[in-house]
C-alpha cells in the first residue's frame, strides 16, 4: 500500500494479476429464486437483482440485505451508487429507487403493456437506455421520469446492452446487433451473431459478445468498437446456453451459463489467451441448479457469479484482475472502473518505457484539482485505486490526464472523463 498526502489522505493501492482458481458458495439470505444480475460498485458495494427482490452488501458479501421491488420478473438492473438503481422487467415496466432498493417508483416508459424490458444502462443520474422485445429502445435524460422511444428498424428482442461512455454504446438480442458513436442519434446494425445474450467492453474498441446457438457456444472479439468481429474458438465441452461474459483484460476472461450433469456442472469457463481455449472453473460445491447467469469482477479481482436457485459464487483474489487491459508495447489509459462511483475507483494504465508518471485531476473547466500519482515507474501495466470522495470532492465530471516522460524527454499524454457519485 503506497499513501499519498493530498489537501485530505488517500490511497492508492498497486497490484498485479494473480487468479486464483476456487470459486465457492455464498449464503444467500433468500432461497429458490432466480438471480439474473450482479453488479459491483467498487470492492465492498454490490447489488443483486434477483426475479422480485434485490439484494445489496455493503462488506464484500459477507452480509446482504434484502428487499422486495414492484417487478415480479425482472429482467434487467443497473446501479450507479449505493443508493440509486432502476430494474426492468415484463409488462414494459421500469422502476426506480433512491434509498438502496428499500423503495421502488413505477416509471412510465409508454412501451406496449405485452413488451419485456430486458436490459437498462444509466450513464449518470440523468442519462439512461433501456431495450426489449422487438427492437425496443427507450432514451431518458431525467432520470427515467420520462422516456423516448428511438426508432432502430428492428424486430428482433434487444436483451443486452452495454455504453462505454454517453456517445459510444452497443445493444444486441437474437442475432442483431447495434452500435452508435454519436450518442444514439444514429445507430449501425452489425450482421454477425447467431444469439447475442451478454455484451462486455474494455475500452471504446475492444469488447466481447457471448453468443449462442443450440450446442454452439461462442465468444466473439472485436477491436475497433464493434463494427467487425472475430469469432474465438467454439466451447464445445463448455456450458450450454451461454449468459453472461465478463473480460478483466485483453488476454483474461470468463462466461457463464448453463450447468450440464454430464459436463462436470461446472457452468463456469475462463480464458488466459484472449478466448482461444477455455477451462471450466472449479466450483465448491458443484452447483446442482440451471443456469449461470450473470457474471462481474471487482477491481481488486474478486470475481462475482449468480444464477438459478439463489445461486452466490465468489472467487477470491489477493490481487488486481484489471492490471492486464493494454499491451506491454503501447501507452494506455484505460476508463476508470467503476464510473460513475462512490466513493472509489480504479484507474489503469500501461506505459510502453520506463519514465516519470504523473497522474492528475481536472475539473471540467480544466483546473488543476489534485496530482494524484508522480514518480518514475518501469515500463509495465499497472492498476491504482483511488478514493477521491475522501479528497473532498464533490459530485460531478472531472477529467484525469496521464503524462508519460521517457528517457529521451518525450512526453505522451492521455485524458479520459469520470464521474463522482455522492
């Protein structure tokens, strides 16, 4: 642990990758439900969504509350703080808490009372999209007080969807696909997929698709934002019915899906090589249940996995998995994770050559407000947390610039947006 004296002390933490291989069981406080959704904040805060309830720790799983919510199926869920999250389910509906899920506000989305909403993204507090049966997609920029239909000219279900930031997002469902670059004012359909069912991006340009068709499973890459895409190596002994995907790096990733008796039960495969070969993870004990679901990792590498039966697995890390994303040869720096946050947040970056570092904040006008990282550092990948609501911040969008010196007095520079949650 390296410590950094600002206007207040915070953290900054250096890992480095290291998986372990274990993924085991946690009480769940409910029984016999359906899990469709984890999302973690940073390492501590994370939600479940589960068919009518969700369920939030606040202490890394150890504990969990619970709370009943006004969608009986629920279909998608995305959190932006401790507090605040919408669900999305049957019967066209949305609703919203600001109370940690205690709470839940019907939402009027004006889509037919027969649609399934399946999946929802909120940028920030204002910002949000959400998809469904028959190339439905609904736009709000208040919250979800109200929403706007956004014409797509496609009839197939659009059951996932993922933005990198307010211009750059992906929808997909069936075997259509759609990307924007301009905010959602236009959108481009991609003909490549069989059965999009998970959708997980690194980057603006590098991003992953689980896709599924019968006994074919496939993890498909792309690395210019979505407009081609490579189809990796089939799992044919992997877990039928993929769901949900979930890249650490440009080399380390997992997908989840269904548990086959006669395949181990192990529901549950990883990638070391980018997706051309996968090994089923072990599991304690083997799930006797359906279905995988969804699928996250914190940044400290603990990874996260639900399913069917109120199924909690947890893979425990003593180290970073985000230190990975990049390549040894380039100069990247990565969106922080999560964004938006509170009260923490990781930032990755690599550096091609050794060199002075410095790493500072802006605010949106462009003022200086903290250095958050300067000293020499080797040519390598690194992953630093960051606790800036402790810095005395306040919410907003702030800017973070990495400058890079080499040895010879070239200096490289890279900014990126995040966004502060209190």
């Amino acid at each position: 642990m390296i410590k950094f004296l600002f206007n207040t002390t915070f953290f900054i933490s250096l890992f480095f990758c290291s998986i372990l291989a274990q993924w085991t069981v946690v009480t769940s406080p409910v029984s016999d439900m359906r899990f469709v959704k984890v999302q973690f904040l940073d390492d501590s805060n994370g939600w479940i969504a589960a068919e009518s309830k969700v369920l939030r720790t606040s202490d890394a799983g150890t504990t969990w509350s619970e709370a009943n919510t006004n969608i009986n199926d629920t279909r998608g869920f995305y959190a932006i703080s401790t507090t605040t999250a919408w669900i999305c389910g049957t019967f066209g509906k949305i609703s919203k808490t600001t109370d940690g899920g205690a709470t839940w506000v019907a939402q009027t989305t004006g889509a037919p009372n027969l649609t399934s909403i399946d999946a929802i993204f909120f940028h920030d507090q204002n910002n949000g999209w959400a998809s469904g049966t028959d190339g439905l997609l609904l736009k709000t920029s208040n919250g979800g007080t109200t929403w706007q239909t956004v014409p797509t000219n496609i009839t197939s279900d659009l059951e996932s969807m993922e933005f990198y930031d307010i211009n750059t997002g992906w929808v997909g469902g069936g075997s259509k696909f759609i990307r924007t670059t301009d905010g959602g004012t236009t959108w481009t359909q991609v003909n490549h997929f069989a059965e999009v069912r998970d959708i997980h991006f690194l980057n603006a340009d590098t991003g992953f698709v689980s896709d599924t068709w019968g006994q074919d499973n496939l993890v498909h890459k792309t690395t210019n934002g979505g407009a081609t895409w490579q189809a990796l190596t089939t799992i044919s002994t992997g877990p039928y019915y993929f769901h949900g995907v979930h890249f650490t790096g440009v080399n380390t990733g997992y997908v989840v899906g269904r548990t086959m008796f006669f395949l181990g039960n192990h529901g549950i495969y990883k990638t070391t090589d980018g997706g051309v070969t996968w090994n089923a993870q072990t599991t304690n004990p083997a799930p006797m249940f359906e279905n995988f679901r969804s699928v996250t990792f914190t940044p400290n590498g603990t990874g996260w996995a639900v399913g069917d039966k109120s199924a909690i697995y947890k893979l425990v890390s003593t180290t970073s998995a985000y230190e990975e994303i990049g390549t040894p040869g380039d100069f990247v720096l990565n969106q922080n994770y999560p964004n938006p946050f509170n009260p923490s947040t990781t930032i990755s970056f690599s550096l091609p050559t050794d060199g002075q570092v410095e790493l500072t904040l802006y605010n949106i006008q462009g003022e200086k407000i903290l250095t958050l990282l300067s000293e020499y550092l080797s040519a390598g990948m690194f992953a630093k947390s960051f606790d800036l609501a402790a810095a005395g911040l306040s919410s907003g969008v702030y800017l973070f610039k990495l400058n890079h010196t080499d040895g010879n007095g070239k200096m490289s520079s890279l900014t990126r947006k995040l966004t502060l949650l209190k």
